[in-house]
DNA sequence: TGAATTTAGTGGTATATGCCACTATATTGG
DNA sequence: CCAATATAGTGGCATATACCACTAAATTCA
C-alpha cells in the first residue's frame, strides 16, 4: 500500500462508486442530446421492454435493483414530461403499470443512438471481452442470491 | 438475447449502478452502527489520508472522481455533525483544507471495523480474486486517462 | 502594476435514491 | 363475512450528486 496514489482503493463499494460516477459522467454526455439522463434512459429502456400493458412498479423496481420509493420519486419527472405513464391495473387495484408514451417511445429510441455510440466506446476503449467480464461480474453483485449469500456471510467464511 | 429475465443488460452503465445500489445497500446495513453511510465512510477515509492538515476540496474531489461541488454539498452533513472541519489554507486564500475532527477520526475508526466485516463478506462470497480483479476494473474506469480515451473514442475505433 | 484570465469554493436548483409512516387494496383464517 | 395481515404505492424527509452562476483570490501578461 506505499504507492496508492493516496486513495482510498480498498474498499468495492468506493471503488464501484467512483466508476459509477466516472461512467455516468461519460454517458450522459453523449446522451445528453436527447435531453435524457442515463439513468432515465435505462429506466425507459426497462420499461419499453414491458410493450402495451406496461409493467407493475414492484417488479420494475426489483429488476433495476432499486427500492420502490425511489422508483416512485425517479419516476416523477419522466411523468411530468410526458414520457411515461402511469395506468391502473384491471385485476389489482393497487397496481400501477408504467408505461411509455408515444413521445417517451419515441425519445427512447432517439436515445438509444446515442447511447450505441457510447457503448461502442466503451468496448473500444475498455475492450469487449474485458468489458463483457465486467458486466457479467457487475450482474453477479445485482443478484438476489448475492445479496443473500452476503448478508448470511461470516466474514472469516471462505464459501 | 433470449433469456435476459427483462432485465436491460446490455449497458455497462444501467449495470454498475444496479450493482452499485446493491451494494450501497449491502454495506450501507453493516455499517449502520456507526451512524454513518458507506459514501460517508468512503469520504471520511479518504479524508484521513491527510492527516492533520488535511486536503484541500480540490484534489479530494478528484481522488473521489466527483464534482467540487457534490463534493461541497456531501461535506455538510458531516461539518454540521462536527465530524469534518474545514480550514483555510495558509498560503492561497481560496484554498479551504478538510481535515477529521476528533470526534470525526473516532467515528471513521469505528466504522472501519465493521466495513471490514463487509469487505470481507464481500471476498468470502466474491472469491477473493474476482474481487481484486474486479476493484482492479473498477479502478481502471475511474481514471482520468480512462475518461479521456472514451471522450476521443470514435464508436467504431479498434485501438 | 493593473487588467484579463484562471482557479477554488459556495449556493441554488434538479435528479437519484433510501427510509419511514401512511393509505388503499388484496388475501387469509376463523 | 369479518378481522388480521400482507402487498403496492405515495409523500415527506435526508443524503448523494451534477450543472450553473457567482464570488474571491491568485496568476499571467502587456
């Protein structure tokens, strides 16, 4: 640890919020065209998936590994714009579907240009295996099972 | 493509921040106790690094790869909190230097003991070396050199 | 040296995100 | 069927984080 540049380089947790910064900062830019953040890009990328009916809030939040209430409060300013819908269920009356809009349809795909083109950079610069590596590495920690096995780990454990 | 459990996995981007709400999540719950967050933990190591005279905002933003700004507004929880003072610089009148309170300096040094509970759950569940590798990646995206290639990057470029 | 420029921080505003308390709507067990 | 419980969302509050405009102080240069 004599030449660690003075950072604090020990810790996952920094380290994967000094990326996250990094990165988010990289994308946004080349996004930013769009009027789009990358976070909100993501989010209607997940929505978009859901088509027609659209999807609970509860399992969207689950799958972008988010709580609920953030999800909600995310949410707010992509309503407000007109990107995205909130519409009852018929069987549940406490669910919501989120849904896109046509102009959130159309904005998400104006972004998705964009964010190709960020994308690719990234594989250009970081490589595509390496970068294939990292998501795959980046979608064990997002899983439920690891958030279990953690939370029931001893630290001295060597499972 | 099949079978990606809709979840949108095709971003490096969306995927660092679900694993990084994730693990936020995971550490934030163990280090608790101290009353402090992890970013707040992170920030305050960091921070000790310097030791007496402490940093200025500056460099220390840097080294968190975050705005001087951000940087100004995390600050003011932990000032108010009398964890973190800030001092002026003796030779540049702009400058205001950070540096742990007493109380501030216990805290982290509580705290440490339990992230180290949680970097080690980390490793046991990881595997120690998809951990180091992984910190290794981390750390190489939150380079300035890494921002400066991907902002020149043409999307199709090979280098 | 004095004006122009650069640099360090601050404060406002906006989004991102989590926790908690609360409401409304199911679901379950007698 | 009703009371107890569980589930889905909302709203308030707090921290995290970015951009912009602005101030103050240092540096540069003619």
């Amino acid at each position: 640890m004599s030449k660690n540049d003075g950072v604090w380089q020990h810790c996952t947790n920094s380290a994967i919020r000094r990326a996250a910064r990094q990165l988010g900062q990289l994308y946004d830019d080349l996004i930013e065209p769009s009027g789009l953040k990358g976070t909100q890009f993501s989010l209607m990328s997940q929505i978009a998936l859901s088509g027609k009916d659209g999807t609970p809030l509860k399992p969207l939040a689950e799958g972008l590994v988010m709580d609920l209430s953030a999800l909600g409060h995310t949410l707010k300013p992509l309503t407000r714009d007109g990107l995205v819908e909130l519409i009852p269920d018929e069987r549940d009356g406490r669910v919501k579907r989120a849904r896109l809009t046509p102009l959130g349809a159309q904005k998400q795909e104006e972004a998705l240009a964009l964010w190709q083109d960020a994308q690719g950079r990234f594989d250009a610069v970081f490589g595509a295996e390496r970068s294939a590596e990292m998501r795959s590495l980046l979608g064990l920690i997002s899983t439920p099972d690891f958030a279990k096995a953690f939370r029931a780990a001893k630290p001295d454990s060597n499972d």
